[in-house]
C-alpha cells in the first residue's frame, strides 16, 4: 500500500469516527429533546397535532392526533431509536473480539460510508438543482425536532418494511410464516441469490414510493435527490437492518440540530468542517465503488 492509499485510509477511518460521534450525539440530542418537546407541546397555547400516515405512493392519512398523542409518540419513537443503536453496540461490539477487532469489518463502518456517498450526492444535487426545489414550511421550536425524529422512523417502516420486506415474507417459499416475519419484516436478511432480482426490483420500486411521497411537501424536482439516497437505503435495510436505516435517516435529518444545539456559538464552524470532511469521503466512495463495480464488470465479461 502506498503513501496515498494509507492517507486516504487514516481520513477515511478519522472521518469515520466522526459520525459515530456524531451519531451518538444525534441520539442523545434525542432522549434530552424529550424533556423539551413534551413540556413545549403540552404546555403550549398553540394546538400542536400530527398525522399518522401510509404512502401509496402519495402520503394518505389514516388518522391525526393531539397534544397526548404526540407525547406518546415522541417516547415511543425514542424507545425505538434507543434499540436501534444498542443492537449496533450489540452486533458490532459486544459480540467481537474489541480488542482485535478491525473498524472496517463492522456493520456501522460500512453503513457511514454509504452515508457519505449519498451524502455527497444530494449536496452536489442542491448545488446543480436547490434553486428549484420548493423550501418546506419549518415548524416552530422543539415540535420541528419531534417531526424530523418520527420522519426518520416512521418513513423506514412505511416504506422499507411495507415495500421490502412484508412482500419478502408473502414471497418467499419454503420457511415456516412465523421464522419468515421474523427474517424478513426487520430487514437484515441479506441478498438471497434465488431472490436477488425480486429484491432489487424492490428497492428500486420502495425508493420510487420514497421519492415520490415528498413531492406533496416541496415539488417534483425532489424526486431525483431523494430517489439515490433511499437506495441506498433499501440496500442497507436488506443487508444491515431496519435498525441502521432509521439511523442513517436520523443522522441525515438531524445533525444539522444536533451540532447547532452543542456547538453553541461554533456550531457553524463545526458543520462546515465536517460537511467538507463528509463530502471528501464521499468522493474518495464512489470513485471506489466505480473501480470495484469495474473490476466485477471485467471479470465476469472475461
């Protein structure tokens, strides 16, 4: 390995390290939001209500609820985000060997990368084509917290278990009903080669629903930078988990916050570095995936 390629992989692995930390913030940013969001809701002279909704592939609402609900909401969707980063302590460090274990052999170090990746790609996207995008009306205070949070769960379950994987469990042959949702309605089962068209056609059709389901709140034009990421995020709930796809989603959705709110008056500063870090790793990515993509390409023409 030469110089380059040890710099890159120092950067890669430091840049690494920074959205874990950032992660970790972003969930405990989470569990003290709690003790704002309910006393800001409950408390406040404006009525505060939320939609619980299916997309079809526009979002349909089957029902809204109040102050109470939302409370309920907010704890249930933190219980969730909770157990979603211990089954990562779980997976990729309680059952490891930690202290030889390689960082690039887990599961978080590959799904960071695949955030980078996207990550790049919706920035340049803004770049070429924000200007016609239609901005979204913000929600005042800690409720615009409690929305991001519940769109970084509740968009996964509406479209990567009912799109992916409930038509998995319908599909699928020779496993009993019972192990089949098991497998399959949480994701992580990995590409079956006997399925492997099935679930391609899957992702691609669920990242369609994705996109198109955010056309209502900004415009057609938000279709192409939604469509890549949920791709990518298909391929993570297939191979990795539901648990990583809602916190690859909370990350995207909430770091900006996250940083803001703990970086005080440096907040800014902090973005900036690592937006540029992010998108640099987010280069050094895809020009890896091209030269892998290439190679497999090669080897199977010859």
């Amino acid at each position: 390995m030469d110089k380059f390629d040890k710099l890159i992989n120092k950067v890669t692995d430091f840049t690494y390290v920074t959205f874990l930390i950032v992660m970790v913030l972003v969930v405990g940013f989470i569990i003290y939001a709690q003790f704002r969001i309910i006393p800001y809701v409950l408390n406040s002279a404006e009525s505060y209500t939320t939609a619980i909704y299916i997309v079809m592939p526009m979002p349909v609402v089957l029902f809204v609820v109040g102050e109470l609900g939302v409370t309920i909401l907010s704890l249930i969707f933190m219980g969730i985000i909770i157990l979603s980063i211990a089954k990562v302590v779980k997976d990729d460090y309680i059952e490891r060997d930690v202290k030889n274990m390689d960082i690039r052999e887990t599961k978080i170090f590959h799904v960071s990368m695949l955030f980078f990746m996207a990550f790049l790609y919706s920035w340049a996207y803004i770049f070429l084509f924000g200007r016609y995008i239609d901005s979204v009306s913000i929600s005042p205070g800690w409720f615009r917290i409690f929305q991001l949070m519940m769109a970084s769960v509740w968009e996964e379950i509406v479209v990567r278990v009912v799109f992916i994987g409930i038509p998995m469990i319908l599909v699928v042959k020779g496993i009993p009903y019972k192990y089949r949702i098991k497998k399959y309605l949480i994701g992580g089962f990995d590409f079956d080669y006997r399925y492997g068209y099935m679930i391609t056609v899957l992702i691609i059709t669920s990242s369609m629903i994705f996109a198109l389901a955010h056309v209502p709140s900004w415009n057609l034009w938000k279709i192409p930078q939604t469509f890549v990421p949920s791709l990518i995020l298909g391929y993570i709930f297939v191979k990795y988990g539901l648990h990583m796809c809602i916190l690859f989603h909370l990350v995207w959705n909430l770091y900006p916050e996250t940083i803001s709110y703990f970086g005080s008056g440096y907040g800014w500063i902090i973005l900036m570095a690592l937006l540029i870090l992010w998108l640099v790793v987010g280069i050094f990515n895809v020009l890896d995936w091209i030269s892998y993509s290439y190679n497999r390409i090669v080897e199977m023409v010859v």
